[in-house]
C-alpha cells in the first residue's frame, strides 16, 4: 500500500479513536450530571431515611453533608454519650445511618457508591455515598425499605408467637454480607452464662451516679417534644431488679419516676444473638452498626422486633469475658434478643434540615 494510503488509513483510525473518546467522555459528563441531580434532588428523603437509624439513647450522633455529587456522613461527638469513652457506640450508630443511606439509594435503582472513613485526617468523617450503576431493588429490599418507619427498639413484652421459619438463618447472613457475625446463643449454658454476666454488668451500670445521670440526660417525659432521647412510650415500666426469666436485663431507665408507659411481662424472647466483628477498630464497628441495620429491617419486614443490650459491652473487661465465656469467634459489638411483638411507636427523630451541614461539620 502507497504512503499516501497508509497515511489515510492512520487518519481515519485517529479520528474513529477521537470520536469513541469523546464519546465515552460525554458519557461520564452525563453520568456525572446525572449523579449531581439525583442527589441535589433527593437528598432530603435519603437522609431521613438514613436518621431513622437505632442510636445508643436515641441520641443521633450523626451529621450530613450534601455534595455536588455524594452525601458524606460524619459522627457529632457533642452527641456521643458520656460512658462511650472511645466513640465504639457512636461509630456503630453512624454505621446504622450508613446502611439506611445505601437502601435509600437503592430504593431510586441505582448502587451506592461507598467510600469507607475516606480521610484518615478527619477522624469525625464516616463515608461518603454517591450514586453508582443502575439496578433495580430486589424484594428483601423493597421489604426492608418499607419496614424502615416502623422498625424500633424493642422494650416491651413480646408475644408468644415464634419466629418466622428460616428468619434466624436470614439474618445471619445479612450480617455475614456486611462482614460480620451474628452468633446465637443456645438455651442452655451458653445462655446461663450470658445471663449472668450481663445481669452483674446492669447492677454496676444501675448503682453509678454517671450513669444515672446520663440516662436522665436522654429521657423523655409523656408530654415532651424532643426529637431526640428515649420517650416515655418506649420505656417498659416495673422495677428494674425483677428480671424476667430469658430476657437479658434492660437498663434502668425509668429510674422509678414514673415515666415508662409500656406495659412489663409477657412471653420470654424467641432469640438471643451477639453481633460479632473480627476486628475492634473504628472500620469495624462502622460495618458492625450497618450489620445491625441490615438485619433489625429485614426482622422488621417479618413484624420481628429486637431489644439491642449495650449496657454490658460499655466495659472492655466484660466485652472480653462474654467472648470467652461464650467462645465467640470475634469481638461482642451488640446483645440482641428477637421476638415478635405489637409494633409500638415509632421515636420520634431530627428533621433532615437539623442534621444537615452544607457547609460540612
């Protein structure tokens, strides 16, 4: 072939090149401006539904950044209660927000982008969501989204009914797909033992003034209007020492004001498990908090309901000795015991526009 040929062969591959890349540029332009418009447009309702997230007191340690193309998420430590020292609980709740950020973007058909504790400089930043490839919810899902309104911390009575066959199974591994663990517990001596190490813990927990102190901090009356705390509604009323028998012991709210308006009693739990990370560092108690949300919805979804345990694992003494006693292959990040229950109300949450921070925390 002439020179000449050769040379407008070349040109013509050139400009097919130039015209496939600019191409795929333009492509990544309206993927990018599609991304900044969803989130401008929806970022409200993906952070309300990321703050209906269980927190250690109801305390919503959380704030929202709004981006041009992602929503950042960052722990409040004026938020953080007093005896979680090192910010465990805290992160664990920002992990729970996490997931129900990831679920809201799911619910517009598309994958979450997730970056994981992006800034190792600001400590206080979580994650930050953008919008990734389309695809559409599947029905776990779509049950899991609608169950987010009435999913709550259970401390009333639960009723008799068992669990729905192959839940437990279920849950297990919505916390394996979040990289962690949830260990049941057996009837027996696995049990026996738990019990009494977590009823020693609420006995110490009961008797310090600190503790006293902090929980008055984050209680609510029947006629108040917080938006943040433990109200009256969701506090089982009776004296603290009387525990049930199979039912872990339940941290004093009440403290014999007269407050807890659910009623006590009722049927022990169907269950009792113990979320479990491989590590103990602040990745790990983030995916430990998005575990918890991912499998407390889908129980939700089944009208199953859980009283999450935090008193006894606030000591790392006690945290140790639940892993040994119970041979627990990983670090103890939450108690929970299941059973099915009347839903009751909801606690009430901050308002989208008081958690937000356009300008960052």
């Amino acid at each position: 072939m002439a020179l000449t040929g050769l040379m407008t062969l070349s040109a013509a591959r050139d400009a097919r090149d130039a015209a496939v890349m600019n191409r795929s540029e333009d492509s990544l332009t309206v993927s990018a401006v599609k991304q900044s418009h969803l989130v401008a447009r929806h970022a409200e309702y993906l952070i309300a539904t990321a703050a209906r997230a269980p927190s250690v007191h109801n305390s919503q340690p959380w704030r929202f950044r709004v981006g041009p193309r992602a929503i950042e998420l960052w722990c409040d430590p004026r938020r953080k209660v007093r005896h979680d020292a090192i910010g465990r609980e805290m992160l664990i709740s920002c992990g729970a927000a996490l997931f129900g950020l990831r679920l809201a973007v799911r619910s517009l058909g598309y994958q979450p982008a997730v970056d994981l504790l992006p800034d190792r400089s600001q400590l206080r930043f979580m994650a930050r969501v953008s919008i990734g490839a389309a695809a559409p919810m599947n029905r776990l899902e779509r049950q899991m989204l609608a169950a987010v309104p009435r999913r709550h911390t259970h401390r009333g009575p639960f009723t008799a009914d068992p669990l729905p066959a192959g839940l437990l199974a279920g849950l297990q591994n919505d916390a394996l797909l979040e990289g962690a663990t949830l260990a049941l517990v057996d009837d027996g001596l696995g049990y026996a033992r738990l019990a009494r190490i977590t009823a020693a813990a609420a006995r110490r927990g009961d008797l310090d003034p600190r503790a006293r102190a902090e929980i008055r901090r984050w209680t609510r009356n029947a006629v108040s209007t917080a938006r943040d705390g433990i109200p009256a509604t969701a506090l089982a009323a009776g004296p603290a020492e009387h525990i049930q028998h199979g039912r872990l012991p339940q941290r004093d709210f009440d403290l014999r004001r007269g407050l807890a308006l659910l009623p006590p009693g009722g049927p022990p739990p169907a269950a009792t498990a113990v979320l479990l990370t491989v590590g103990d560092r602040r990745a790990d108690w983030l995916r430990a908090g998005q575990a918890l949300q991912r499998l407390l919805l889908h129980a939700a979804a089944d009208w199953v309901f859980a009283s999450l345990h935090t008193q006894p694992l606030e000591n790392a003494i006690t945290r140790a000795l639940i892993r040994h006693q119970l041979a627990l292959p990983g670090n103890p990040q939450m108690l929970l015991q299941f059973g099915s229950a009347v839903s009751a109300a909801s606690t009430a949450r901050r308002p989208p526009g008081e958690v937000t921070d356009p300008t960052g925390p």
